[in-house]
C-alpha cells in the first residue's frame, strides 16, 4: 500500500517537473505589438538552423500558436514580405534568452 502511494507522489513530482522544464513564454514587444517568444523544445533544436526557422519555431502569439511562416498560410505572417531589421530584432530577442535566468536556472544553481 505505501508503495502505490509513493508512486502516485512519485508521478505528480514527475508532473511538476516537466512543467517547470519546458520552455516559458516571455512577452516581447515589437512596434507596439505583443508577441510570445521561447527558447525551442528540445525535440525543435534540429529545425532551428537559420533566423527564420527558428522565428516560425519560437514566436507564437498569446494562445501559442505560431505566428509565422515561410509561405502564405492563412492565419500566418509570411515571414518574405516583412522588414529583415524587425526579424533580426525578434531573433536576437529569442537568442538572449539563453542568457537570461529564470526557474529552473536558479535550480541548477543550488
């Protein structure tokens, strides 16, 4: 009996820590407008090669749905037609965030 018990904790801990491990949302604001940016998910790491790749991958809006895209997809900004400073700004956003500390940094820290 106390094992199962241990284990439903056991799960629930589990639970708590992959919510603190995923990425967070960070607001940023770029010519008045609020997006959501993130560093990526590890399973996106491989599709952030390039500043556009990684834009489409870690910027959402605030219900985090992706905002971007490389072609005309209803719902989306092709990212071709927009100012390339405005991006670069967005990217080096997303970049500094890795230097930035949040919860789980602080963890590590201990």
């Amino acid at each position: 009996m106390m094992f199962s018990l241990f284990q439903w904790n056991d799960k629930m801990n589990l639970e708590n820590l992959k919510k603190k491990l995923q990425p967070q949302l960070h607001k940023f604001e770029i010519e008045g407008e609020t997006l959501y940016i993130h560093r990526p998910m590890s399973m996106d790491i491989a599709k952030c090669v390039d500043r556009d790749s990684t834009l489409i991958v870690c910027v959402k809006d605030e219900n985090n749905d992706p905002i971007f895209s490389t072609e005309d997809i209803e719902g989306r900004i092709n990212l071709s037609i927009l100012d390339s400073s405005h991006l670069d700004t967005i990217y080096i956003a997303i970049m500094n965030l890795y230097k930035t500390s949040d919860v789980v940094d602080e963890i590590e820290k201990k």
